[in-house]
C-alpha cells in the first residue's frame, strides 16, 4: 500500500481537500509539518496487511475545520479513520453517575438513563 496514495484518498471520503489539511503530525502536536512537505514525506510503500503495524500510531492529518484522520490498527491490518470535529450540542442532559454499573452498561446515556437507553 502507497501511504500518500491511502491518504488522499481518506482526506477525499472525509469530503476535505488538502487545501484543507492545517498539518500532517503528531497526535499531541508537537511533531507536524505542511501538507506540502507531508507529501514527500507520506509517498511510501508499507503491508497494510495483518501483521506488525509499520505506521506510526499516533500520525494524524489534522484539517482546517477542527477534523482529523487518525491511525487505526488492528494485528497489523492498518487504515486511515476520520473523526469530525467536536460540535456541543445546544440542549444536553444532566448526569450524575459515570462509573459502569455493570457489563451491559458502557455508556453515559445507559448509566444515567437505563430505562431510555433500552427503549429506543
């Protein structure tokens, strides 16, 4: 697998361009360069295929809009997901409890609001 090739194509199915890529790095970003120098940079072959991972786990492509594609990885078998930005919401509920409650409650909305979690 080409990584820029793999990298195109993921910033197109985010619907972005890489005019909108604000850089290409470290998750933490301390570590990123310009999606001009990235290209040079990503235009390498790696196995995507199950395995040991050969990307860097925490190299993300980081967009104007507050976006990013970030590593996924699973036994070697590695890919590009992308995460929208962070919108609050304009109504939210309260909650009071965060600690799992049992194996079937992983969720905020299933630890505070059982009944209405079920229910849908």
């Amino acid at each position: 697998m080409n990584l820029l090739d793999e990298t195109k194509s993921a910033i197109s199915r985010s619907k972005h361009s890489t005019d909108d890529v604000r850089f290409v790095g470290s998750r933490d970003e301390k570590l990123g360069i310009p999606w001009s120098q990235a290209e040079k940079v990503l235009d390498i072959d790696y196995d995507d295929g199950y395995g040991s991972q050969e990307i860097a786990a925490d190299l993300v492509v980081a967009f104007t809009d507050g976006g990013f594609l970030r590593r996924e990885e699973y036994d070697g078998n590695e890919w590009w997901e992308y995460e929208p930005p962070f919108r609050v919401p304009t109504s939210q509920k309260p909650f009071k409890l965060v600690k799992l409650t049992s194996y079937s409650t992983r969720l905020l909305v299933d630890i505070n609001y059982p009944m209405e979690a079920t229910e849908e």
